[in-house]
C-alpha cells in the first residue's frame, strides 16, 4: 500500500467580530458564498459566547432554517432550545444538537449561564461564573434532499467516544470515525461528515486520515499547535481556521510546550451552486424567492398546519 499523501494548507480563516440573534456577540470565523468555494460542504462557522451575561442573554430567538444542517456544540454555560418539530430541552457543556431544517424549521436557542436561574438578576451581580461559550457550523445539504424532512438529534459528550492516539492527544469523535471508532452522529450519504475534538497536551502530536478530495479544516480553539511543510514549520493562531488542500489524505499536527485544543472537520464537497439569503441556503434565487413567498404565507414548515409568527 503507497503511503499517504500529505494535505498541504491552502487558505486560512481569522474571522471577524460580530453580532448576531437578537444581540449575541460572537466571531464568524467563516461563512457566505466566498468563503465556501474553499469550505465546502461547510457554509459557516460561528464562535459565540462571552463571560459577560448582556453579550449573549438575547439569544438567538424564534427563526426559520431551510436547506442545511445546523449544529451547536456546547463549551461552557447551557442552552434552552426549542424547534417547531416539537423538539425542546437544555444542551449542556461538551453536548450538541444536530438539526437538519432541509424543508424548513422554525428554532430559537436562548444562552444562559450554568449555575444561575435568574439571569435578569445576574445582570445586576459581580464576580459570579456567567460565561457561555459555544460554536456553530452550518452545513450544507445536498440538492435533491434540501426540500426533504427535517430531523433533529441530541448529542449528549457523556455519550460520545473519547479515543487517546497514543502521542498524546486525546479525540472526542463527535462525528465520523478516528482509529476505528465512530462517532455519536451516524452521518453518511453524500455528506460524510467528520467532527473532531482534539485536545494536545505538550510536545503531541496529531494525525488525521481523511478520502482523497475530501475538504479538511482544523480550528484552533486554544494553544498553537503547528504543521510542518518540508522543513518550514506553520503555526496555526489561536482563533484561525486553516483549510487544506483536497488533493492528499492525510494530516498531521504536532504540539509545542503548551496545551492546545482544536476541532476538526472534513467532509466531500458538494459542488453545487448555491443561492444564500440569510438562515436559508438553496440552490437558486427561484428556491430563495419561494422560501420568501413560504415565509410570507406562513407555509414555511411543509406538512404542517399554517405557522405564522
């Protein structure tokens, strides 16, 4: 069996602050129709969340979704949700929610710190724990299955497979599989997600094997690990995405003196052309307009009585 080819880095992501929901300060590390030539099948990634309570306690209320997958996973803090499907509960630190709006879904996702059942209150307090920390990907969908059911799936991370390499890095596959071990999120079809946890400790080391063409990113969620191109080393910035090339099938990431966490993700490109109007991706402006004219109606849900909100 030839050896591996190594993935080179192509491009990579620092993000910009922003805000969104109904006020929640975050930084988008990518997302919109530039980035997702080198991103795709991933459309957006957002790291929201702040120790500060009136940064995120707005939340992200009652809105519609069609033609992707949204999935949050949560750092620090808790997360109320709830979705027209019926779907309700609290995702807790190290769990996730996997959401596919395909043909449309109204959800809300309301922040609130851990410890605290009066955030109204805590508004008022100083030197209590209020941070809540998260990221959410957006995903694509493929064509002919964007106007199909939507579906929902709770991650619990007390569930989710931890596998240690052997050189130091301890993985949380969340999706996919790593050293023969699967994911919590079965996945498959044309998507194939993977999605990775992967914490350093010093002087580790990391290796990813992913299909040929398949998309990789690796965000660096603290520390600066680093890789080697020939005899060059790159370090790769706390807050910085780096996306590699298609071409190659393998990816390693080594360590310095200090702890680093990062998540990594691959999947196959869709390469489809997309039509992008806010929480809604389809394929065309025609799909957009209808999802417009769904929303207008409030025949935004299909197979369901008239939601208008």
């Amino acid at each position: 069996m030839s050896e591996n080819k190594t993935k080179v880095p192509v491009t990579a992501f620092k993000g910009k602050e922003t805000m969104d929901g109904a006020g929640v300060r975050l930084r988008r590390i990518f997302g919109g129709s530039n980035s997702y030539q080198f991103t795709d099948p991933f459309l957006l990634m957002d790291h929201f969340g702040s120790n500060k309570i009136e940064e995120y306690i707005s939340g992200f209320p009652w809105h519609p979704h069609r033609g992707i997958e949204t999935v949050t996973y949560l750092l620090e803090g808790k997360v109320d949700h709830e979705d027209s499907e019926g779907n309700r509960g609290t995702i807790y630190p190290n769990d996730l929610q996997w959401m596919r709006a395909a043909s449309g879904i109204f959800h809300e996702e309301m922040p609130k710190p851990l410890d605290q059942k009066n955030p109204e209150e805590l508004l008022r307090t100083v030197g209590l724990p209020t941070s809540v920390v998260g990221i959410q990907l957006w995903v694509n969908i493929p064509s002919n299955e964007k106007m199909g059911k939507p579906g929902y799936n709770g991650i619990k991370g007390s569930s989710t497979p931890v596998v240690e390499n052997g050189t130091g890095a301890t993985v949380k596959v969340i999706a996919g599989n790593y050293l023969k071990t699967a994911g919590s999120f079965p996945g498959g079809g044309r998507l194939d997600p993977t999605y990775l946890d992967v914490k350093m400790a010093p002087e580790s080391s990391f290796t990813f094997n992913t299909r040929e063409g398949y998309v990789t990113i690796v965000y660096v969620l603290s520390g600066t690990p680093y890789i080697l191109s020939g005899s060059e080393r790159r370090d790769m910035m706390q807050g910085e995405a780096t996306v590699f090339s298609r071409d190659g099938s393998q990816v390693t990431v080594l360590n310095g003196e200090k702890e680093a966490r990062m998540i990594v993700l691959a999947g196959k490109p869709l390469n489809e052309q997309i039509s992008w109007y806010g929480p809604i991706v389809m394929n065309t402006q025609e799909q957009i307009e209808e999802a417009l004219r769904d929303l207008r109606s409030g025949h935004f849900v299909r197979d369901r009585e008239p939601l208008i909100q």
